[in-house]
C-alpha cells in the first residue's frame, strides 16, 4: 500500500494544505487538499474518496473534485463515510444551496451519477474500491472517525482529527497487520486547553497516545499541525526524542 501526502497540516497557507491524502493513486482519505494537488487526468481516476468527518477542511475538495468528474469521469466516484456523515454532506454540502447534489446529477459521459455515497457501520470492515476500510468512532466535537485501512496483509490506522481516545487502540491492538500509524497533533503544549475544547493533540497527549498500542516497533506519521503553531508544536515533539515519529510533508510518498 502507497500512501501519498496531499495535505498535511490542520489550516492553509501558501506553504500549507489542509488535511488530504491518497491511497495507491486510487482511493482519497479526507479531501482537505485533493483537487489543489491532483492533475485532472488523476482527479478522474479516482475510484473512491474516504471521509472520517465531515468539518470543512476535511471535506472541502469534494466540491471541485465532483464539478470536474461530471465533466470528465466515465464512473462514479464513491464517497465513503459513517451514516452520520455521509447525512452531514448531503444536508450541508451536497444541498443544491452550498453546492449541487451530484448525487443526483449524471455523469455527460454516462455511467451513472456524478457522486455515489457508500455508508460505513461502525467497527465494521467494508470494502472501498479494493481496500478494506473499518472505521472506529474516535473523540472530535462532531461525529469523526478513525479507520483501520488493510490491503495485500498490511493496515494502516488512520486517527482523523481525535483528541485523546480509547477504542481506536483496541482495535489497532487486535490488528496484527498494522504497519504505520497516520495521526493528528495540532497545537503546542501550552495550548492544550484549546486542543481540549476543539478535539485535538499537542505533543504531550500524543505521547501519552502512543503508549495506549503498546508497540515501539511502528513510524507515527504526523499530520494536522497549525500553521502558526508549526515551528513550537516541531520543538516539542523533538524534546520527545521518540524515533517513531515522523513529520510528514507535501507530495512526499511513503510504501507500506
């Protein structure tokens, strides 16, 4: 399994791009930066996009993504996500007022529609366009979820945007598979209040975080970083002077 970094950090900026990544060139986890970093020929091969929640800059690109596949896609594209979330998109995003239901608009080229919504149960591993896909209910201020993502005998667990949490690691736990961990942090320390009350990590909750798997032998790959917070919250986790971690950066491609 190749995993592609499109977006990596929790705001955007000239340098910076919201959270967005793409699994062998096929299938989209979270659209915070999609269609920002894809060309229109890998826009319409997509097979599938993955979304843990449904804020903003987590959801974003799938407006654009859809407007270019009616055009150009010659099948639909699967937006996967928990029943909540998939209902967050079709009565805020998808309502013919913040932008067209493609769900219901064609494809020109034929085929169906534009957009076809795949519901995701809970703890439940569902197949999503040849990967398997178990979402575990994490801790955010809506409904979001972390994912358990397997292929070819190797997992990869998704946090999507969590403050700390418990069944995530459970379930990481029973996956013996799992060879990387891909997970927020956002704010430094200090602010730990603020990372509270909005769902998030500073580095000293994700070291805690790290001992709940009881495994030193996997990379923690970080994304989400505020863009103001980014050099402070890069010190802390240094002083860490943990070598799982890892910082992750635009376009940069990681096989696993």
């Amino acid at each position: 399994m190749e995993l592609r970094v499109l977006g990596c950090h929790g705001g955007e900026s000239r340098k910076h791009r919201s959270t967005s990544f793409l699994l062998d060139g096929r299938v989209g986890l979270d659209a915070g930066a999609t269609s920002g970093m894809l060309t229109l020929e890998e826009q319409l091969g997509l097979d599938a996009m993955v979304v843990s929640h449904a804020h903003l800059d987590h959801v974003r690109d799938l407006a654009s993504l859809a407007d270019n596949r009616c055009q150009g896609a010659e099948r639909p594209l699967v937006v996967a996500g928990t029943p909540e979330t998939l209902r967050a998109l079709k009565e805020h995003f998808f309502n013919n007022v913040l932008w067209p239901d493609f769900t219901n608009i064609p494809l020109v080229n034929g085929g169906g529609p534009t957009v076809v919504f795949q519901p995701l149960e809970p703890e439940v591993a569902t197949d999503v366009a040849g990967i398997s896909v178990k979402p575990v209910l994490v801790s955010h201020t809506i409904e979001s979820a972390g994912f358990i993502l397997a292929r070819d005998g190797r997992a990869l667990v998704f946090s999507g945007d969590t403050g700390p949490t418990e069944r995530l690691w459970a379930v990481a736990r029973e996956t013996a598979e799992v060879r990387a961990i891909l997970h927020e942090v956002s704010f430094p320390d200090e602010l730990e209040w603020l990372a509270r009350v909005s769902g998030h990590h500073t580095p000293a909750t994700l070291a805690r975080e790290m001992q709940k798997l009881g495994r030193r032998d996997l990379p923690w790959l970080l994304y989400h970083i505020k863009p103001n917070c980014q050099a402070a919250v890069e010190r802390e986790l240094a002083r860490l002077h943990d070598g799982r971690i890892e910082l992750l950066d635009l376009d940069e491609t990681w096989s696993l």
